[in-house]
C-alpha cells in the first residue's frame, strides 16, 4: 500500500474506548476537504502453489501505527500493513488456502464475508484465533466473480476490532467477466474503494465513544478511503470501474458525485446484475458493496461524495447514524488525455433464477432492540437447521425506530419484494447484506448447497457491528437429508484441527 507508515509491537489503544459517549451533530465537510493525498491502492496479496496444487496465501495481523494526518501517528491494526489488508484475488474453481497468524494479544478471527464455503472455514465467532496461534482454511472458489470483502468476526468485540483497521478487498474472478470488456485493470481503471467513517482525538488517536445516549456504536466526523485521509485519484481512462464497500461498523452512506453526473450501477455483492442501470446515487450500509462504472472527459474533476439518506428514522436516532451527514469522500481528476478502450455491455450475467415455486420452508426474522425474534446471540443455540438444496423463503422486518441491516453467511439471495413491491433496481442481482427498512418486510430466497454440517454453524446477523456485538444475531446450520441439529462443541476452531 502506499501508505507513509511503519509496523509497531504491542496492542493499538483507541482514545475514549468504553466512553460514555459524546454529543453529536449532523456532519457536513462538503468544501472543507483538502484532498492532499493520493489515494492509496491495496497491495495484491501474493501466494504460493504448493504440492497438491492449491493457492496458499500468507496472512499476518498485527499491531502498528499509521501516519494518517499530520502530527503524530495512529495507533493502528492490519494484515501484512500497518492499517488494513492487502486485495485478495482468486479465480472461480480454484482451490485457496491461507495460512494466517494472529500476532495481536487479542484473540481476533478473519471472517469471508459474502464468501461461499464450508462453515468451519468462514471465519466466524467459531473459528477464533487466540494471540501467536495460526489457522489454515482452505476451500474451492465456487461462485461468480464478485467483489467480497475479509474482515474480524471474534464474538462482541468485531465492531472494536474493524474500526481498528483490519479489513480487506476480497475479488473473485471468471472466465465469463474476463469475456466483457469492463474496465477491469487494478488499481488504473478498476479501483477498491475500502470507505470507513472515524473519529480522532487531538492526539490523532481513534476515538471510538458512540453518541451520547443512542445504540447506534461507533460514528466519526472524518472519512477515510482504503486508509487514506483527503484522498484524489488521477484518472487515465475514460471510463473507470469502483468497487465500493461500506468498511464502516455503523455509517450508511449515499454515494454520489458533486456535480451529481450520472453513473452506470453494474453489480451487487454477490457479482455483476443481467443488465446495467443509469443512476445518480447508491446507499450502501454497512458490509454491502456495489460496482459501479463513471464517465470522465479530459481535464474533468469531479468528488465522490455521500448525501443525506431518505431514511424513515427520526430525530435523534438519524443523528446517531448519521443519517443526515454530508461528506466528501475522494476527488477524480482526470488527465488531459483519456485511455478509452473499454465499455460496458447491454448485458452482464444471468439474473438471480430461484424460484418461489420451489419454497419448502419459510421463515420469519423481526429485528427490534438488541433480539432477533426475541433472543440474544448464545454460542451454544443453534436456531435452526436449513436442508441443503432446499429453497427457503425467509421474511425479515425492523419493528422498531432504528437502523437495522442484515446479514447471511454462505450464501448469496435473492430479493423478492420489499414492503410487497418489486425490489428496487439496485437489489435485483444476487445479495448477502441488505438496508431494512423500519417496518417495511422484505422477502428473500435462500438456497444453501454444498456444504453441510450438523455441529458447526452459520450465522445471520445485524451489519450494524455494534449491534451484532450486542446479540443481534443468530445461527443455524445446514443438514443433509435424514441429519439432525447437533451440537456446537466447546470450541469449533480447535475442534475441528485449525488451532
């Protein structure tokens, strides 16, 4: 990465961890944005190839600081950086493994988010790694390419351990997408966006207090992209590709240009839609992403930007997940000659084909305070059990004035309605993490293959780290034909030979 930034021992401090909180306004730094530093672009992560022909990556996490402002240097986390991770990028029908050590005095986990996988692989709240151990997962990529996301999942402290700085890219590629000719040279025309909200101490330390009196966790007043501060771009080509991630524990944002030029909308999380929309904004929550494809003319400058959000939410609650705050985000200035070699097809890829016909079971999941239908997360409950190959209709509703999202493991869905209506635009592809609507039901299909296991389970979850901390969220696992529900063993991670 290129980052002005040096690795540190010891555990990272965050200022007013555990505060009280703090009094907080509506943010807006539309203007007052310098963007002084060239945007830095995630290293690839390099592997070997060992005997048996599987891609084994090397990860090590650590504490460090980060020149991030001027002054002094952030305490920080990463994986092979002081301040996230490397771009992971493997091919579909590939076998990966990764070889990951924890060199924090904190237990932490790497989770796959959006990843298709066995569930003693997924990195979860099961799959911990205890200070100086190492852990080997290893799986077959079997899902179309798409821009995912690594990041901690270790049982309440994934929201502290993010804001930290670990997180990383995750792209998958296929042979299908290489056929198109997207935008899709890294780091030139085809751009990781990681964008995080943070908040700083005068000592340019985080301060990781969450507003006075609200349950929203976590919320700054400054943001950074793939780590870097005021960040700009120097744009080549045309036409550039953005892989946009929400990388905060609690801020949506609705992203959009000053100058409020049109974009092409062409992939959710789980890959590229069937045809490209027009559009001139995209909310993302937490743990979402999208790909979208922007236009520039010679000499063009233009700021991405996030804009206050229609959301149902009132009062003070909106303030406390920023709801309303305005933010300037990365400046693109474009050079006086443009490369144009590139476009974008009519057509992408197949469109999401469950079929609701095909329903077996249908479930229910109400969100409201820190419950999901009434419970708090337990280590050793498993919810429920889903038959693999079964195709399942799952209806999710936030019940109360809150902001809520959720997430699944393992697999990507499919949107059948939000509120009985057609899903918007932006929802029509394959998704793992969706915005919910205060009392707005949406209905998804689920179709979960592969992989079972009675004893080790997936979860479902609020995105909202704060609240997944707090217990919003549950777990279930999936079974073959004739399988009952097992039971979780003390530790899945050691259990099963990872430790």
């Amino acid at each position: 990465m290129k980052l002005a930034a040096t690795s540190a021992a010891g555990s990272a401090a965050i200022a007013s961890l555990g505060a009280c909180g703090r009094h907080r306004a509506a943010v807006n730094t539309f203007g007052e944005i310098d963007f002084s530093n060239e945007l830095s672009i995630p290293a690839l992560a390099q592997a070997r190839t060992d005997n048996g022909g599987t891609r084994v990556f090397t990860l090590g996490i650590s504490a460090g600081e980060t020149q991030i402002k001027p002054g002094k240097k952030t305490q920080t986390w990463g994986i092979d950086s002081s301040i996230l991770g490397p771009t992971i990028r493997a091919r579909r029908g590939e076998q990966i493994g990764f070889l990951i050590h924890n060199g924090l005095d904190e237990t932490t986990s790497i989770h796959w988010h959006g990843m298709h996988l066995p569930a003693v692989m997924d990195g979860g709240p099961h799959q911990e790694m205890h200070p100086g151990a190492e852990w080997y997962p290893q799986w077959t990529v079997d899902q179309p390419a798409a821009s995912l996301w690594y990041h901690p999942h270790p049982h309440g402290h994934t929201a502290e351990h993010v804001y930290r700085g670990l997180a990383g890219m995750f792209i998958i590629d296929d042979d299908e997408t290489d056929a198109l000719n997207l935008p899709s040279e890294y780091g030139v025309d085809d751009l990781p966006l990681i964008v995080q909200d943070k908040a700083f101490d005068e000592d340019n330390q985080w301060d990781a207090s969450s507003p006075m009196g609200t349950p929203s966790g976590i919320l700054g007043d400054e943001i950074l992209v793939n780590g870097t501060h005021s960040p700009y771009f120097d744009v080549t080509t045309r036409l550039v590709r953005l892989r946009l991630l929400n990388g905060s524990t609690t801020h949506p944002f609705n992203f959009g240009f000053d100058d409020d030029r049109d974009f092409q909308f062409i992939a959710t999380d789980g890959g590229l839609i069937n045809e490209p929309f027009t559009t001139n904004r995209i909310m993302l929550t937490p743990g979402e992403r999208a790909e979208i494809v922007v236009a520039f003319e010679p000499g063009d400058e233009a700021i991405l930007r996030s804009y206050p959000m229609d959301i149902s939410i009132r009062g003070n609650e909106a303030r406390a997940f920023g709801i309303d705050d305005q933010f300037d985000i990365c400046q693109f200035r474009a050079t006086s000659e443009l490369a144009d070699d590139t476009e974008v097809p009519s057509t992408l890829a197949p469109e999401p084909n469950l079929d609701i016909d095909d329903v077996i079971t249908r479930r229910n999941f109400q969100f409201s305070g820190t419950h999901i239908n009434g419970k708090r997360m337990d280590m050793e409950r498993i919810d429920f059990g889903v038959r693999l190959d079964n195709t399942e209709l799952w209806t999710v509703e936030n019940e109360h004035n809150n902001f809520h999202n959720f997430h699944v493991h393992d697999v990507q869905f499919q949107v059948v309605s939000l509120d009985g209506n057609d899903p918007p635009a932006h929802w029509k592809g394959w998704k793992d993490t969706i915005h919910l609507p205060n009392f707005e039901p949406v209905e998804l299909l689920l179709r979960f293959t592969d992989y079972a296991d009675p004893n080790i389970p997936y979860m479902f979850h609020c995105h909202v780290l704060r609240h997944e901390d707090d217990g919003m969220m549950g777990q279930f696992v999936v079974l073959e034909e004739g399988q009952e529900i097992g039971s979780v063993p003390d530790n899945a991670f050691h259990e099963n030979g990872h430790g």
